[in-house]
C-alpha cells in the first residue's frame, strides 16, 4: 500500500517506527521500494554521493528534478520526499513556493524538504498552504555547513538545545508533516520527540526519534570520502563491486567474456556472401 504523510502521522500516534532510507536512481528506488521503506528521500546529498562534490551548496534544481523524477518512476509504495536545494527557498517565500512547486510538477515528488528553524516559516506555511507536504530538518543542516565552520553534532549546550526544541515546535506549528534531526545528542532528541505532534526522522539522533533514515551508499558500504560515526554498514555492496569489476576487467584482458552464450548468431551463408 502506498505510503503517505498519513501513514506518517499515524505511525506516530501509534508509535510505530517509521523507516526511510535515500535513493537518488530508479533502479536503486525500485529495491528500496521492493524491501518495504516508508519513505525515499533524494537528498541533496545526491551532491556528494553521485555527483562528487564535497558538499550539498553546488546541487541545483535541475539535478533534484531530474533524480526526483528518477526515483518517483521507481517507488511504487514509498513516500517519495525530494530535497529543496541550497538558496531555492531561503531567499523568499516567493522562491520557496515556486521550487516547490516544480519539484511536485517535475520532480514527481510526493512532499519536499527544507532545512532551518524559525527563519523558514513563512516559507513552510505557503508552501503547506498550496497543498504540498513538507518535511523540515533541523540539527546538523549540511546547507549551513559555512556557518557552522564543519560538520558537528548541533544542540550541545543549553542555549543551542533550547533554539533546536522552539524551532521543532515552530515547524510543528507551521504543519510540517515530520521532522528529520541530524547529528543531534540522543536525550535532546527524545525531548524533541516528545515535545512534538509529527514524526521525527532520526540521523545519528538515537533511539529515541519516531524513525530513521541513512544515506543507502554509507549503510551498503559504496561511499568512503567520509563515513560519519552514526553510520552502521549493513553490507560491504562496495568491495562485492570493485570484486566483481576486477573479475571483468580479468576476463575480457583473457578472452574469457564473452563467451559463446553471450553472443549472437548468423546464419554461414550469409557470412560466406560477404567474404
Ligand atoms: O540529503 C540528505 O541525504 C539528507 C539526509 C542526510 C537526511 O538530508
């Protein structure tokens, strides 16, 4: 059955745990569909996985639309978030609703999210307004990673904690539909959990969040520019790709692939004609 921002809300008020994990191709959709996920997110960590930037600044519209509209194709049951790229929405509300928009459009994305607190809730409410669901994603906002001087755990000390539980309320308020937190201590995470009426999303936030969500390439083992600490491996899929890689290269070096079946055949008369 597909899910929707209502299997979200009432996964929560049933406290059941809500699973999500990134996909950015319709190929790796359709697995993480077929296991059974709640919900895709593209993420515009699609900047640094696919794309190989070192961080998520340079990602555009365009590269969100069309890896949107990629795993869209493939999900067949799983909500499909997509990432509003840096500077889409934080200039104004105009902006934000329009990119919205075209995400939803193009992107064939069923809801998007944003990053911020307090300062993107005039954005949240238009975009809410117009029909379109949003998630937001507080904690560690890679977008603000020049502000933050490097990827740190947020919330740390009282007055960081306080700003992370007013602006989860605030998003709350706004009708967000869920809440990922990133790189935030475990027990502040709980408290937000339970300060607030929607999901929250964990990434290295603990037990204590309503779901979970990774970056697929960091759990299969296929990323290693940078493995942060939250991350479980769930398979080496990497190293069984470099194998399997060095087995063709072997193989085509030896004239062992392709082999006879690999192949198509033609009549010897025709071949004949032509000699
Ligand atoms: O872009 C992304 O993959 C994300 C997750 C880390 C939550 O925002």
């Amino acid at each position: 059955m597909k899910n929707t921002v209502a299997t979200f809300r009432k996964a929560k008020e049933e406290g059941k745990k809500l699973s999500m994990l990134t996909a950015y191709d319709y190929s790796t959709a359709s697995l993480v569909d077929a296991a059974g996920i709640n919900g895709i997110l593209v993420g515009d960590s699609l900047g640094n996985v696919i794309l190989g930037y070192e961080d998520t600044i340079s990602v555009t519209m365009e590269d969100m639309i069309h890896h949107g509209a990629a795993v869209a194709r493939g999900a067949k049951n799983a909500l499909v978030v997509v990432d509003m790229p840096f500077m889409s929405y934080q200039g104004s509300v105009y902006d934000a609703l329009n990119n919205a928009g075209r995400l939803m459009k193009e992107g064939r994305a069923n809801a998007v999210k944003l990053e911020g607190g307090i300062e993107v809730v005039p954005q949240i409410k238009a975009i809410v307004q117009a029909g379109i669901p949003v998630m937001g994603h507080l904690g560690l906002t890679p977008q603000s990673i020049n502000a933050f001087g490097g990827y740190k755990v947020q919330g740390k000390d009282e007055a960081a904690a306080q700003k992370l539980l007013d602006d989860a309320k605030a998003l709350a308020e706004a009708g967000v539909f869920a809440i990922v937190l990133e790189c935030v201590p475990s027990a502040l995470a709980t408290l937000v959990t339970e300060a607030v009426d929607v999901p929250t999303i964990g990434i290295g936030a603990g037990a204590g969040c309503d779901g979970q969500i990774l970056v697929y390439q960091d759990m299969l083992g296929m990323f290693s520019d940078f493995t942060p600490k939250f991350v479980k491996r769930y398979a080496n899929i990497g190293e069984a790709m470099k194998n399997a890689f060095q087995s063709y290269i072997e193989e085509v070096a030896e004239g062992v692939f392709p082999a006879e079946q690999h192949g198509y055949g033609i009549s010897n008369e025709v071949i004949e004609k032509l000699y």
